[in-house]
C-alpha cells in the first residue's frame, strides 16, 4: 500500500469522503487496526441499521476507546443521528468515509454539527507514489491506486466506469435512464478542461438541457467531478463567466472519452496533462490544508491561464504544456495576469529540462514542478 498525505486527528471524529477507488477503506483499515469496522456495503449490516440506526450501538463494547470505522456512510444517512448521540453521551470517536455527500444533504443531515472534522481523500500524488511515479503511465491511466498496481490498468479503468454507474447511479436511482447518463458522460468528456457549455452537452448527448444541468450536479456531489469558476477578483478586463470542467482524474477521462480516426490524440494528451496538475493542486490544497481556492483565468479576447489559487498565502498562477521549446506566445496569458496582479506568482511547466526565469515567471520542468507542488504551494 502506498503511504498517504492525509493527517487525521488524533482524538476527534473525522468523515473521509472520496471518489470509489482512491483507497479509503484500504487506508483507514490499516492506519487504524483496532478500529471496530462497519461496512454499509455488507447487505446484512446494511438492512439492519436501515430497519432501526439504533442498532449501531450494540456493535459497540461498552466503555470502548478505540476508534469505530462505518464505511460508505452515506448508505443510510440517518445513523448520523444515532453517531451523534453516541459521541455526546459516550465520547466515542467515528471515522466516518463516504463516496458521495448527495444524500447526506438531501435527508438534511448536518454532518454533526462541526462534531466531526471533513477530510477528502483524492487519487494519488506524486509524492506518495515517489518513485513508482510514472509521467507517461499517469497521463493515460490515471493516479487511482489500482491504476498503478493492477496488471492490465485499461480493464481496471474500464471496469470502474461500469461499476460507478451500477453502484452509485443506478443504485442509489440518481437517475431513471441510464443509456441518456451514459452518453452524457461521454459528451462530457470533450469537455474536459474547458469551457464548459451546458447546452452544447445536452445537443451531443441528446438530452434536455435542463437534465444535463442535474447530471453535472450528480457528478459533483459523487465527487468525480468539478466545475471550476473564474477568477474575477478586481478584474481589469472582460472575462468568460462560464466555468472550467474537470473529471477528477485523468485515468477516468481518458477512460470516458472516445478516440477514434477524426479525433486527434494531442487534444486528449493536452487535457490530461492539465487534469493531472489540477488533481495534484486539489490534493495537495486539502491534505496540508493550504486554504485556497482554485480558480482559471480568461479573458472575453482568449488571454488564459489554466489555474490561479487564491488564499492568505497569495495567488500562485500556474500554466503547464508538454512541449520541451517555449516560444513568447506560450507565456502570453502569464504575463497578462501578473499584469493585472503583480503581487502574483507565476509558472510556467513544461516538457524541457531546465530551470529559467522569464520576467516574473519561474519556468519549470513537469517532473520536478509536480514532485516539488507543495514547496511551491507553501511559498
């Protein structure tokens, strides 16, 4: 098992929520071994506790100090109440881990009150897979840790786009055709990394506009997906309002989309590579706590940059291309922005082997600006 960034607390209870696969039950189990495990997958466990949550507490020595795990909380959100009163009458600490918050907020739970801190576990970073990292190997499959550790990481990847649809969507009846989800996922997937145009989706996928808009939604609340707004902060210029699109790992974009001869491979090469810094930045914000933001920039004359993060340790602006020459234009939206913020940062990664300044923009090559994104970060 590969070593995780997340730094829980020591005596607080704690939800873990994730996407299916990033290897929550496989890091609490063995990070917290003595932890009396509850598994809402088990179906005995699971129509007992939905028949009666109360019945939580019988699996529950008494005066027991140790942690209690329930996994995929979300199951049965009204065992909440029951975890709630168990902390309040019996000070027991819960790691609480879940693949979607949807039903959580929809039954009106409220995530115990500020009880429970929130913790988000992501696909694997480049720190934590070390040197079993792998540019070329990330940018196809993904960081997801079978991913890595399976021999055939296509199937794999194949085969969890199959059973997130089964498990999470069909299941727990997100929606009622599954044939109209599917091809929204994949109009979707030509939206990666771009500006996303709700309307053109619902055309491509031949689904009501107003349909897809929930679909987005069912995709953010299951955590495998983001929409990520603009940076408008004391903006000088006219910028595009829409937000930016991102399936969160790079592994299930590519696994989405369909590549065939009238679809050029360095279109969904271009939008891996971008998905694989912004899979690197959400994780490395949350796991140490950072507190940003994460934002792009673009202007209403296309002047962009893939990712500004703004929070009380500044705005770092980051712009990444897989190309080993930099020419003038490639650093053009770099400079436009710390035009317009000049106690911004700037950088520019790229496929070469150099370090260099430009300006105010420090040029850095992928491998070492991905290893070294939480020194930079922390800047």
């Amino acid at each position: 098992m590969y070593s995780r960034n997340i730094n829980p607390p020591e005596n607080k209870s704690f939800f873990l929520f994730g996407p299916r696969g990033t290897g929550k039950t496989t890091w609490v189990r063995s990070k917290f071994p003595s932890a009396i495990y509850l598994d809402l997958l088990e179906s005995g466990l699971f129509n007992d506790l939905m028949a009666n949550p109360q019945r939580i507490e019988n699996f529950i020595p008494k005066d027991f100090k140790d942690w209690i795990i329930i996994d995929e909380v979300q199951r049965v959100p009204e065992v909440l109440n029951e975890v709630h009163r168990l902390i309040e009458k019996y000070k027991y600490k819960f790691i609480l881990t879940g693949s979607s918050a949807r039903k959580l907020r929809k039954t009106g739970q409220n995530l115990l009150a500020g009880r429970a801190l929130t913790l988000w576990m992501h696909p694997l970073t480049v720190s934590e897979l070390s040197g079993d990292f792998n540019l070329d190997h990330s940018l196809v499959y993904g960081n997801l840790p079978c991913a890595y550790l399976e021999k055939d990481p296509k199937r794999y990847l194949e085969s969890y786009v199959q059973t997130y649809l089964k498990e999470e969507v069909q299941a727990e009846g997100l929606t009622r055709n599954l044939s109209a989800f599917y091809r929204f996922l994949e109009a979707a997937s030509f939206s990666q990394g771009s500006i996303l145009n709700i309307s053109e989706v619902a055309r491509e996928s031949a689904v009501e506009r107003k349909v897809v808009e929930n679909y987005f939604t069912i995709l953010e609340d299951l955590l495998i997906a983001y929409r990520i707004p603009v940076f408008s902060r004391r903006s000088k210029r006219r910028l595009i309002l829409h937000p930016k699109f991102y399936f969160f790992d790079t592994g299930v974009y590519r696994t989405l989309r369909p590549m065939g001869p009238l679809d050029m491979p360095e279109e969904a090469s271009g939008s891996s590579l971008e998905t694989l810094l912004f899979q690197e930045l959400n994780a490395i914000n949350d796991y140490f706590n950072l507190g940003y933001k994460i934002f792009y920039w673009r202007t209403s004359n296309n002047v962009e940059v893939d990712f500004v993060l703004y929070g009380a340790r500044g705005i770092k602006a980051f712009e990444i291309k897989r190309t080993g020459k930099i020419s003038s234009g490639m650093l053009k939206g770099l400079r436009s922005f710390s035009g317009d913020y000049p106690e911004s940062k700037a950088y520019f990664l790229y496929g070469g082997e150099r370090r260099m300044h430009q300006d105010n923009i420090e040029i850095i090559p992928i491998k070492d600006a991905l290893k070294g994104l939480k020194e930079i970060l922390e800047l």
